[in-house]
C-alpha cells in the first residue's frame, strides 16, 4: 500500500494524445504495462472514427469537458471527487465538466473501489493527468499568439495571457493542441494547493440529481431485450449440495421458464465464488419469487451442520486456558518479560471481550444482469471488483477473461461485499444454460444467509499498570473465525512487556470484509480495555491515551513490510478531539464522555461520543465529535464529511443492534424484522467533524472514521453510569442504573 | 393473470399480471418505473414507497389488486422535472451516498410535508422512522427535510 503512495508517477505510466475523429483532444493515460497494448488498439480504433471511451479526459470543440470516472461508485463519491482532481489541475470550469462512468477497460489501470484506497492510487495521477492537458492548451494558447507559456495561465475553461489580457476558450484550442507533442514529465508543473480553488470546496454527487429522481442506475435497475428473470437457492448450511429436488412441479408453475440444479463449486471448494444450488427463471421477477415458496430441495448435510454461536464461544473459552505453545495457540508477538512485568504491577486487570457475526445488508440486494452467448458474456453488476468478477465469470464459462465484457453499474452500497463477485457467477451459470439475457435478485434472506460476513471474535485480555500508572504490560489471545490480529496491531509497539496469541476456530462460514476489516472490531476491543486500564491507574483516559502514544514520532513497522505508525498524528487528533468535544466538562450522573481512536487505511481519526443512558437503561448518543487527518487536502469537503457522518452513524448501528445468531450450522436471522439497522430517531443528533491537514499525501476516507466509534460510545457508556459491556452489540446488555 | 388499469403518475397503464403481485413488482418489471426500490419486500425498510391516493405506501406489500383503484404517484412523477422542494434539498445539501434508499425517503418526506410543512426534528424522526438508510445519511435526511420546507415556504410567500 505504501509502496504505491510512495512510487514515482513516471515509472508506472505514460502519457498519449489522440486525436478524435470528431475533433477534441484525448489525454490517454495508461497505469499499467499490460494496458499498453489495449491502448494502442484503441487509438487505432479512434483514427477510424469509433467513439471507444479509452481515456479519462475528453475536451470538445464546444469546450466540454468529459471526464472518465473508473472506479465504481459505491456512495464514497469517488465519481465525484476524482473528477474534480482533474478539473482542478486542468484550470477547467466545473460547470462544463460531464463525467462519464468508464467501463471496464485495461487502459483506466486499477478500478476496484476497496480498502479506501482510490483516492492514495489515484490522487496524484489524477492530477497529473489535468496538468498535463492544462500544459498542453497553454502551450497551444501561446503559440496561437506568438507569446511565452509563462505568460499565460488557464484558469475558469480558457487560457488567459496576463500581460494583454486576451482569452481563448478550451474549445477552441483543442484543433490545435491535438497537433501538439506531449510534454515531457517533468515539465508538467502541478498547481500549488495554495491556489486551488475546487479542491477542498463542497461539490454536490453528479448523479444527484439522477438519484432524485428515480433514474435507472443501480445493477437491479438493468434490463435487456428478452430479459428472464432468475433466483438461486443454496444450502442454508453452507455450501452443502442439492441432492434432489421437485424441479418438475415448479417447472409447472406460473410464469416459471425452468428450474434446474448448478451443482459446481468454482473456484473449487471456496465458498466466495459460484456454489451449487437450485435455479428458477420466469418471466417476472414475482413469477420467480412465488415460485421459489413452492421449492422443495433435499440438501446434503453439508461440513458443518452442528455448529453454533454458544458452541464457538465454548470452543473459545477452552482455547483461552491452554497455555502457549498448545495445539492452535500461536504466538503471534513476544516483547520483554511479561511475567516479571505482572508480578511487579501496581494493578492487573483481566477482561474478555466478544463481538459476533454481522451483515453487510446492502440496502441493494445481491444482483446481477447477465448474457451468455456462446463463450461471451456480457454482465452488468454492482461489483466493488469488475476485474474480479471478469475473471470468475469466465472461470465459471471456461472462456478468456477477455471474452466477457463487464458493464459498471452504480451500487447500493459496498462495505466491502461486492468485493465479491458471487451473484455475478450464479448469474452467468443460470444464463449459459438457458442462452437468454437473466437478470438474478437474491432476496433479503438470501443476503443475510450467504453474505460473506464480517467474522465474530474472542479476546481474552490482561493488562497491567505500574506503579507510576504507566501501562507495563499487555497479554491478549485472540480467537478467530478466519484472519487473527497482526504482530503489529495497536497497542504493540507501544508497550514494554507485549504478548498476542491467536487461535482458529474451524467453521465452514463464508466471510469477507466489512468496512474497516478487522480495525472495525480490534478497535473496540483495544480502546476499551484501555480504558479499562487508564481507570484502574486513576488517569484521565484521555491523558492516559497520550502517554501511552509517547513521544516518539514514526514508530517503525516489524519486518521488511511491517508499516509504520504515525505517533505523533495520532496524538494531535486525540488532543484535537478532547477538546473540540470539550473533554472534562462537568456532566450530571446518566451522562458521559467517552474516547475512541484508531489507525487504519493509512488514516488517522479520533472521536468523542457524549451520550446520555436513563436509569431505566434507554441510550441516546447526543453528539459525537470526530478529529480526522487523512492528509494535506480534502478532496470534496461535502463528500468527506458525508463519509465520516455515514461511518459514525454506521458504527453505531453496528455496535448498538447487529448481530447473527449462528445456529445448527445456518444463520437464524430472516430480513430486517430479526436483523435490526438503526433508524433516523437514535442518529446522533449533533456530529462535528473536524478535518485536521497534514503534510501527507491525502488518502481515503470509507474507512477509517468507522472503528474509533464503538468505543468511544462505550467508554461513555461506562463514564456514564459505571458498567463496563464487553460484548458487541450493545443491545444484549442492560444499562439500567440507580 | 389478470388485467388491471393501473393510473401511474397522471397516465394509464393496463397490465396483465398475478393478481396477488406487489405493486412494486409492477412498477419495476411491467411499467419500467425503477425508482422504487426492492430492499426488504416485507415491509421493513420503506426504499419502496410511493403514494396511493396521496398517501405514502409500502409497494412491496400493496398487491397490485388493490391499487388498481387510487392514483398512484412514484418518484419519478413527483415533479415533472426533478424540481419538487425535497429534490431540490437533497441536491442542495449532498444528501445521497450510494442513493439507493433515497427515492423512498423523498416519497415519505413528501408525505410528512404534505400535511406537516414545518416539521420539528422529532416530527422528521416519527414520520421517517421507517425507511433505512444502509449508508446512514440520516443526518443529511433530517437536514434535507427542513431545509425543503424552507424552500417550500419562501415559495409561498412569493406567491402570496
Ligand atoms: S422493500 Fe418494501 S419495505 Fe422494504
Ligand atoms: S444512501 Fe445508501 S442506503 Fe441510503
């Protein structure tokens, strides 16, 4: 990740012009060797007058701007922001900018949106891209009046020469810059930010006003000339195989086309991919669905059909008392002595935490339009990864990658489970078989019983604070369901005497990642029983938080890859957080104040929750403050505070009410009456996010304003009326009080 | 199957469907009207709404039987040209991330204005606490709904 961050522009890229058959000015900029050839190909194709979209900016004669936004949007506003990069370098007027969602394509390079990191690998491209056309107008501006570059300067959509005073619109210098070489690399000057004027402001989505009204832009909206539309049915327990079913009886159905069997595992024997079920395709998608309710299928038993959640939890506990060195308990980091540090501590305290299964629950269920003919498929998908789901597609039809040609649709929401492309493999099956354009709807059901879902976990936790309050020594074992905690995680690093053990549970459970993997749940765990320990010091959290964090500034990572952890910006958003919050004031019994802070998809957030619980137990989170560093510059200031406000709101929907029972190896929960999601009446009322700029190079912003909540609302909690939870979600635990 | 007048946003449409279908299902398969959302089909999350007879429904669960009846009116029909006060606030304000719940907000927003045209903060949480948003926008809902009957207002007091 930071190798990407920290690579010179040039050695990954080159820079093209091409002229358009229509006349404007493309500025290809191809990231990839590989993309190379693609590329060349297409410009062949634009000499021929084809409109191929294979570059990011586009000018017309009439002075549009078009702008290629590759990324899927998800709703982190990445079509958005990443335009305005361009817009901004470019000197382009935001009025005349159009984007244009880009298929996928080798020549836009990277276009998965994951792991907030579109804004890191694209942010300096991006403005690369809009320099190197802004250099390229100039230049045409200045030879058209016979005048240095230096004297001119493009700003608004046109190219002005200070000295006279005269203007030329974008549009009409593209006949002439077309003719013009590309500028050597180095030539190209990038803006000072101190000039910027779109960057840093607040730009509206430019979808907006798409959205508002209804138009057809998310993969369900999708449809195709003698669609058919499908459902797919699997195993409740996971990836257990059909054994028979009355396939005859549905086929007699109203409406219903067909109904078969997809008994294929691909990739073999991976739950994320194409696993066996039962398909039914209709002429509606009601005809499919009523049919479905008619289905009978004998399943065979499946890996796993006994396993659930108080089993694991037992398995956990058992594996907590096995010493080191046991059968599945690594040691994953040893610093100094830790038995020496316990025998010596002023107070130990012992706690275990646990946190269960949850969804994504995409407000978009699982979809995905598929076209199968012969070895070619054409699919449009809300997929996080369209290069993915190209390659399982043409894994599941046997054909090139190539051969399938993936359409970007918008998406109802990502988290991280479209990262995945399995609605894109059952799709492809069910249409190979039946030759038509198949539009599959999973349904809520399906979406809660074969997400790919954020793993449960256990934390068995010892601590202890010397006798000047310092933090001495800190034992945590870790009981997984897939990844454990890294040898690097928050607090290794910054304590002397240092242990982390992990273990796995065998459980044949789906999982993927779930906006801030891991972070959104080592976070809680961490920063709680940190504050469990600052309380047995008698220190101030906050105080207790900052000494902790140190005095040094990058604490190097372990290893060739270990990566590092700014100390000192996370000390200033804690110190900045405590108080804006106005940490400390006096509050009345029933209230309090409580800190979460984390490092994570190279960003560095703080937040304050206040909450208020009634002594009959009720919470209200009132206010929650949130000090954020993702860098030098915000992008779209209205997108990112949209961002940090959605993953606060998030957090907390999380922490306070989800949650899935696993029992007889299936998951219990239905739809949204047993799956609980936060509603508008217990939002926060008040959140204040506070962008702090530093001097790095801006990273992304779905992430990592997540995890601090969950603790900083129970930290409040406890401050609040004394009781210390331990489980997530918040709604298993009484928080009565008198 | 069964045939059915349906009076979608002003115009007449005959459908020939299960009678037991949603409307939803109608709108969407039948009549290309994609604005309401499948999110829950159980009434649980409201990304479905739209007004029958001018009162705010949940379409997945209205069989297409029983709306054969009433004017039926879906985002797409609640301004002819995306200029209705809450689209114009939702546009003003940023409100959507991915937008998916959105239509469904702005169905039951219209509703509460309809009859409550300066709504408090707790009249906006009652009137929308049915409608889920996955991306938690609910903040930037809230602001959205005052901020349309704001520019509900100031447009009456032009016209008065
Ligand atoms: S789809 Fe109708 S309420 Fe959820
Ligand atoms: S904006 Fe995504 S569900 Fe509301």
């Amino acid at each position: 990740m930071s190798a990407i961050l920290e690579a010179p522009l040039g050695r990954r890229s080159f820079l093209k012009i091409v002229t358009m058959a229509g006349g404007g000015l493309v500025l290809g900029y191809y990231v990839r060797p590989e993309a190379r050839a693609d590329a060349a190909k297409a410009d062949v194709k634009n000499a021929e007058g084809s409109f191929a979209p294979n570059a990011f900016i586009r000018i017309g004669p009439d002075g549009t701007v078009t702008v290629y936004s590759a990324r899927p949007e998800v709703g982190q506003g990445i079509k958005t922001s990443l335009p305005m990069v361009v817009a901004e370098e470019l000197g382009a007027d935001w009025g005349s900018v159009k984007v244009v969602s880009a298929q996928l394509d080798p020549v836009f390079g990277p276009q998965f949106a994951g792991g907030s990191m579109s804004t890191p690998m694209d942010y300096a491209v991006m403005r690369k891209m809009g320099a190197t056309a802004r250099t390229i107008l100039v230049e045409a501006a200045a030879q058209t009046w016979g005048a240095p570059a230096g004297e001119c300067v493009a700003a608004g959509g046109m190219v002005r020469h200070t000295p006279s005073g005269r203007s030329i619109k974008f549009g009409d210098l593209v006949a002439k810059a077309s003719t013009l070489p590309v500028p050597a690399e180095d030539s190209v000057k990038l803006k000072d930010p101190k000039n910027f004027t779109l960057l840093g402001s607040r730009i509206g989505g430019v979808d907006n006003p798409k959205v508002v009204t209804g138009q057809p832009l998310f993969g369900i909206d999708q449809t195709r000339p003698g669609m058919v539309y499908a459902v797919y049915e699997k195993s409740p327990v996971w990836g257990a195989r059909p054994l028979s079913a009355n396939l005859d009886q549905v086929r007699a159905l109203p409406g219903v086309r067909d109904a078969f069997i997809i008994d294929r595992t691909v990739p073999e024997n991976e739950l994320t991919g194409l696993v066996p079920g039962v398909a039914i395709v209709a002429d509606s998608t009601w005809a499919a669905f009523s049919a479905r309710r008619q289905l009978k299928v004998q399943w065979e038993e499946g890996r796993f059909p006994d396993s659930s959640w108080d089993d694991f939890a037992r398995q956990a506990r058992e594996l907590a008392n096995a010493a080191p060195g046991a059968n599945n308990v690594t040691e994953a980091r040893r610093d100094g002595d830790l038995d020496k540090a316990f025998a010596g501590a002023a107070r130990v305290v012992e706690a275990s935490y646990s946190y269960p299964f949850i969804s994504h629950a995409n407000l978009e269920p699982q979809n995905c339009l598929a076209h199968v003919q012969g070895d070619r498929a054409e699919v449009w998908a809300p997929t996080q990864d369209p290069e993915g789901a190209r390659r399982l597609a043409s894994k599941v039809l046997g054909t090139a990658p190539e051969k399938v040609q993936v359409n970007i649709t918008r998406i109802g929401g990502g988290f991280g489970r479209r990262l995945d492309a399995d609605p894109v493999a059952e799709a492809v099956a069910i249409s190979q078989r039946v030759g038509l354009p198949v539009k599959l709807t999973w349904n809520r059901t399906d979406d809660l019983q074969h997400d790919h879902y954020r793993p449960g976990g256990f934390h068995f936790l010892k601590g202890a604070v010397d006798s000047k309050g310092g933090l001495s020594a800190w034992r945590s074992h870790h009981v997984a369901f897939g990844s454990n905690m890294g040898a690097d995680d928050y607090p290794a690093r910054f304590v002397p005497n240092y242990l982390l053990l992990n273990s796995k549970l065998e459980n044949g459970i789906p999982q993927g990642p779930w906006r801030a993997p891991g972070s959104n749940t080592y976070a809680w765990v961490v920063c709680c029983f940190l504050d469990e320990l600052a309380r047995a010091a008698g220190r101030d959290p906050v105080e207790f938080n900052l000494a902790l964090l140190g005095d040094r500034d990058l604490v190097p990572g372990s290893g060739a890859r270990g990566r590092p952890y700014n100390a000192s910006r996370m000390r200033n958003v804690v110190r900045q957080v405590a108080e804006k919050a106005g940490w400390g004031k006096p509050l009345s019994r029933g209230k309090g104040m409580g800190l979460g802070y984390y490092f994570c998809h190279q960003g560095y957030v703080a937040e304050v929750a206040e909450v208020t619980v009634s002594p009959k137990g009720e919470l209200r989170v009132d206010r929650v403050v949130a000090a954020v560093d993702v860098g030098s510059q915000i992008v779209n200031l209205s997108g990112a505070e949209n961002q940090v406000q959605g993953a606060i709101i998030d957090g907390l929907s999380a922490a306070w009410l989800q949650e899935l029972d696993i029992r007889q190896g299936r998951v219990v929960q239905a739809n949204f009456d047993d799956y609980t999601m936060l509603r508008m009446n217990d939002a926060p009322r008040a959140i204040e996010v506070h962008f702090i700029k530093t001097d790095y190079p801006p990273t992304g912003l779905g992430e990592p304003a997540l995890p601090p909540l969950a603790p900083a609302v129970y930290n409040a909690i406890f401050a609040a009326t004394g009781k210390r939870v331990r489980q997530l979600p918040l709604s298993r635990t009484d928080l009565s009080w008198s | 199957m069964s045939r059915f007048t349906l009076r979608v946003n002003g115009q007449s449409h005959k459908v020939d469907v299960a009678p037991d279908t949603p409307l939803l299902w109608v709108l969407r398969d039948n009549l290309g009207l994609v604005g309401a959302k499948f999110g829950c089909g159980i009434g649980q999350c409201a990304a479905c709404v739209v007004h029958l007879g001018g009162a705010p429904i949940r379409s997945c669960m209205m069989p297409v039987s029983a709306a054969a009846s009433a004017d039926i009116t879906t985002i797409e029909g609640l301004s002819a040209d995306g200029s209705h006060a809450l689209q114009k606030a939702w546009c003003e304000l940023d409100v959507a991330q991915c937008g998916y719940c959105q239509p469904g907000q702005i169905m039951s927003a219209a509703a509460l204005l309809a009859h409550n045209p300066n709504p408090s903060d707790d009249d906006i949480d009652d009137a929308m606490a049915g409608n889920i948003c996955r991306c938690a926008t609910y903040h930037r809902i809230r602001a959205g709904i005052h901020k349309a009957a704001e520019i509900m207002a100031a447009a009456k007091e032009v016209r008065t």
